[in-house]
C-alpha cells in the first residue's frame, strides 16, 4: 500500500543535469524551466548535483551471494500493478520510476530513468528528460512514450490507487523519445509532482498486447536492478541481479542492491517460518510477534552467535494497526457503538501476558512521527478545524485523543460499566444476557476475519471482553487468498489492518479516507470513512507549502479521524526486530527512514563461508 520506486551515471551525465541547467529543448523559450537533478516537496536537496553516493551506503560493497527471505501464505501472479489475486513478494524489484526518493530525507527524489526534472513555476505541469542510457531488459530504450503509456494503462487498467493518487494529472505530453511533460490540474496538490516521479515505468512494446490487469505467472520486463529468475507458484519466488544493468554506474546506486540472488520462499503459517528460519532454510526474518521474538529463540545458534538477534531503530512513522469496523455496515454507523466496543478491548493486560511488555499502545493514524496529533489543537489545527465546528465531534476541539485503558490485571469492569451507557445512549439493551437493538431487537453480533492463525490469541481475549458485554463473537480464519478477495469487496465486519503512511503525506491519503473510495472495489478505504470534512483535510494536507503547514494538517485530520471511532487501536513498537544469520555485513550508517537490508546490505564471504562450516559440522 505505497507507491515506491527506485535508481543514476557517471561524473559526466550528473554534470549534464546539473540543478540549474535549462532543459535542451526549453533553451530559447521566455519562461524557460530549470532541470534539476532531483525534486523536493520543501525546501533544498540534501544530495547536490555532484553527489558521489547516498550517505548511508558503503560504495565498495561487494556483489554477489543470495538474500533467502521468507513469507506467508501463496501468490497467484508476478504482476505487482493488478487488483486481481495476490502479488508475489518482492514483485516491484523489477520495475523502476523516474526519481527514486533518499532513505534520509523525508521528502526528496532524485532522478534514476530521468536524469533532469523540472516543475512549472506556477506548478501547473512537470517536465522529465529521461536518460539516454536507461535500458529495458532486452536492452531496449525507455522512452518518453513508454512513460505516458504506463500513466494510462496504470490510470485504466491497474490498481484503483494509481487512478486515485494521478487524479490530479490532466494529461501527459511527449516531444521525441527522451521528454515528456505532466499537465497538472490542481497546483496545490503539492506532492503530486513526487508522485509522478515515483509512478512505476513499464514497458509499451510488451504489455500493450498482454492483459494489464490479469493475473499472470509470465516474469514481465522490467529496468531494474533484478529480474525474475524463476518462479515456483505457492512454494517461492526467485530473482537475479542483472549483470548488464543499464544504470550500476549512477551515484545513487552506488553501493546498493548487492545480493546476486534475492529468493522469498512461502509458508503456511508463521509458526512454520519461524521453525524454519531456526534450521537455516532461509537468512532472514523480521520479528512481529513479541512472544514468539522473548521465548523461541533461546537455542544454541544464537547464544554461540551464529544467528543473531538484532533491533533496529525504526524512524518512520508506524502509521495505524488496528481493529477496524466496516462502517458501510448498518450496526457500526453510529460512532457511539463503535466507541463502546472499543472500551472492551483490554490492551494493558495484552501487553502484560501476552507481549511480554514490548509493546506501546498505538493512539494515532500517524504513530511514532511528528504528525501524530497530541496534546490539545494548536492555533494552525484550529484555523483548519473550526469551519467544520458542529460537523466534527466536539472532543476534535476539547480533549486529547487517549484509548480506553486497564491496569493490567484483567479485571475490566470500570470500562465495560462505559461502554453498556454508551450503547444504552444508541439504543443497545441487554436481555437474557445478549445484546440487543432495543427498537428491532436484533441481536449484535461481530464476526473477526483474519487469516494468520497466530493472532487467534489476541481475538480471543477481545472476544471474551466482547461476551461480557452480550456480544455475540465470530472468529473467522480464511486463507489468504479468500481475506485478500473479501477485504477487496468490503465482504467483513472488523479486522485487522496497519496502513503505513510516508513522512510527507499527500493525496494518496485519499486512497484511505476520502469519500469516493468508499463503494470502490479493491479500494483501501476498509473503514469505509465518508465524511465531507476529511476529504477537506486531506486536501489542506496535499496543499501544505511548508513543513509546519503539514504537520498541522495532518494532525487535524489525525484527530478527526481518531475521534470518528473508526477503529480499535492496537499497539506499535519503534524498532525492527530481526533475526537473521551471521552471513552478512552492512554499512556503518543505518538509512534514518528504512531498514536498508536488501538495499545496502551484502554478504561477507569470510562470514559465509564460517556459517557453511558451523552447519557442516566441520567448524
């Protein structure tokens, strides 16, 4: 659910895009725009024009042995662009964008297919010059047509989200193989430009022929650094580093995607992955699992060093996992049951019992992040909230946002005693013991749709919390397959979903909140929010001229949204937890916004060779 995309020459082409060099075919003109080597939603490039490599690389890396990673459940096509069926891991590896942002800068790209870009200085259109070199796998040219092309065949044929985050483009406009313009139509969607230079490239010549939006197990044809190797449907996935890639020689490249081999195998369930991982079937895993992450690695690999349990500070933004509602549903419309049910959920004595303390609650759609709304509405919020007074929950304007919680010790009656007065307020009586509508006497009850086994446990306290209340409670395990399918078609009740949001948010939150992506197939709307007020807020966040601007719209809306009750919060942690097998080596500086492991990361050869030696038996 992100839009990213990735990759640049030599000393020379770098000069050639220098930040202040007009465009060839702009020179002349009365208004002629600057090229730039990269673009920034504020402000100035952390990277100039001569730039040598990113920082959080190490630029003599060595290439080449496998990353063997693991995931859950199957894939039914290698088409990382369609609603339909399920993608296989790492399925965008092959494919690469016009500008690919830094891992340490919130709001900045650079040109990998476009060596210069340039934003009209009344933004109403963005102009890229793609690089002569950049070369499809069959080492044909990417061009300018190729580009408009996958605009219109992404916009028409692939994953609503794409139509959602380029509704603002009016049209696109080639001049020979190498320049092509974006008309923009909404100059304060500020982030747009970004956007556009993110959109996925794909070839014209090959898929103008092949069903776009179908599923598929043929490898497309990609640009960049890894193509499809082999596919094995429903057991892995494996993808090779192109020897002959067309752009290993650009400053941002330098330094990244070092593995020959990157390999994602697939398993029934986590319990199985983690055994797995445990007898050295596969590298590397992250943790999510708390219980699992204090009790089930206590084996000799580790404590002789062998496997390594590693945590990695993670500062982007957690973004929102929870317990959503379907709203389009009749029994969660009104905000008072959904703020009842919230108050059954005991996430203190979770924390305790069952997450071994690992865990913070999570009480914001952007967590961990300075656009996480807190303490009482500032002056900018209020200047963006107070029109919408008396369409908004009075709390948006009083109180801070704070999840219902326990003491820890299981006993949840002061919480359940609030959330029966609220639902008494919407109309829920409790007779023989169930929850009822007391106008049409319909019982209430939920049904939980999940399909990792693993979170049984945590449904299962819920439920019992939910009973108390004279819910009656479903838990529904489906394969991964049938969830993807029903959330696609809005077919649930309540599950759990995180969305994770970028540091510089813009439109592409329509694509979660707005009122046209509520009846959309496939949409990831999954509360199915219609409320006039956060398109209103969405757009004051698209429109943001400056960092502060920003983050105060983006908390107005976080509290719009966290007073609606869309959802239960659940928990976040600012860490990654990893546990992975002494094989590898990475640069001495973390990128600040990501993990960095496929993409700065390499395996020792001394290193591997001693973990060869330890599972022989011959160290």
């Amino acid at each position: 659910m992100r839009l990213t995309r990735r990759r640049f020459v030599q000393a020379s082409a770098i000069a050639a895009a220098s930040s202040m060099a007009p465009f060839p075919s702009l020179i002349g003109r009365a208004e002629a725009q600057e090229a730039s080597h990269g673009l920034s939603l504020f402000g100035d490039l952390k990277y100039g024009a001569d730039f040598a490599h990113f920082d959080y690389v190490d630029p003599t890396a060595p290439k080449g042995g496998t990353l063997h990673l693991a995931t859950v459940d199957t894939y039914s096509t290698v088409n990382p662009f369609t609603l339909k069926g399920q993608s296989a891991a790492g399925a965008g590896l092959p494919f690469e964008s016009l500008l690919e942002g830094s891992a340490d800068e919130a709001d900045a790209a650079y040109g990998l297919i476009a060596e210069g870009v340039a934003l009209a200085p009344d933004r109403r259109s963005v102009r890229f010059l793609l690089r002569p070199e950049a070369r499809w796998h069959d080492d044909t040219p990417i061009t300018a047509r190729d580009v408009a092309f996958s605009f219109e065949i992404l916009t028409t044929e692939g994953h609503p989200a794409y139509a959602n985050q380029l509704a603002g483009v009016d049209r696109v406009e080639t001049a020979g193989d190498r320049d092509v313009t974006f008309h923009l139509a909404d100059p304060d969607n500020r982030k747009l430009p970004l956007i556009v230079g993110g959109m996925s490239v794909v070839s014209e010549a090959y898929f103008k022929d092949r069903g776009f939006g179908e599923t598929t197990m043929e490898p497309p044809l990609g640009s960049g650094h890894y193509r499809v190797a082999k596919v094995d449907p429903g057991r892995s996935i494996t993808y090779e580093r192109v020897a002959d890639y067309w752009g290993a020689g650009l400053p941002l490249n330098v330094g990244r995607f070092n593995f020959d081999t990157v390999v994602y195998d697939y398993y029934r369930d986590r319990t199985v992955l983690v055994e797995a991982l445990k007898a050295g079937e596969y590298d590397l895993h992250e943790e999510f699992t708390s219980k699992v992450w204090a009790t089930q690695y206590d084996i000799p690999a580790v404590e002789e060093g062998w496997l390594v349990k590693d945590v990695l500070k993670d500062n982007t933004p957690s973004g929102v996992q929870a317990f959503f509602f379907n709203t389009r549903l009749t029994k969660f419309q009104d905000r008072r049951v959904r703020e009842a049910l919230a108050y059954a959920f005991d996430f203190e004595w979770l924390n305790k019992n069952q997450f071994y303390g690992l865990y913070d609650r999570m009480a914001s759609y952007f967590e961990n992040s300075e656009l996480a709304a807190r303490g009482l509405p500032s002056e900018a919020e209020l200047a963006l909230l107070e029109p919408h007074r008396g369409a908004v929950p009075e709390e948006v304007f009083t109180a801070e946002f704070v999840p219902p919680a326990t003491d820890g010790s299981g006993n949840n009656r002061r919480n359940l005693r609030a959330a029966r007065a609220l639902l008494e307020e919407a109309g829920w009586v409790t007779r023989e013991r169930a929850l009822v509508n007391e106008a049409t006497g319909e019982p209430m009850t939920v049904e939980f749709l999940y399909f990792e086994p693993t979170f049984e446990r945590i449904y299962a306290a819920y439920a019992r919390s939910l009973e108390r209340l004279g819910v009656g409670v479903t838990l529904r395990l489906v394969d991964g397959a049938q969830y993807e399918e029903r959330l696609k078609t809005h077919d649930f009740e309540i599950t759990t979903i995180r969305f994770v949001f970028s540091l510089s948010p813009g439109i592409e939150l329509s694509s979660y909140f707005a009122c046209a992506t509520v009846d959309q197939v496939g949409s990831f709307n999954i509360p199915g929010i219609k409320d006039p007020v956060v398109d209103a807020l969405i757009a004051a966040v698209a429109a943001a001229t400056d960092r502060e601007s920003l983050i105060a719209a983006a908390r107005a809306l976080d509290r719009v949204l966290l007073w609606g009750h869309y959802m239960v919060p659940q928990w976040y942690k600012g860490a990654h937890h990893l546990v992975y097998w002494n094989k590898f080596d990475r640069p001495a500086v973390k990128p600040r916004y990501a993990r960095g492991i496929i993409d700065t990361w390499w395996v020792d050869g001394e290193k591997d060779d001693a973990l060869r030696a330890y599972r022989e038996g011959t160290a």
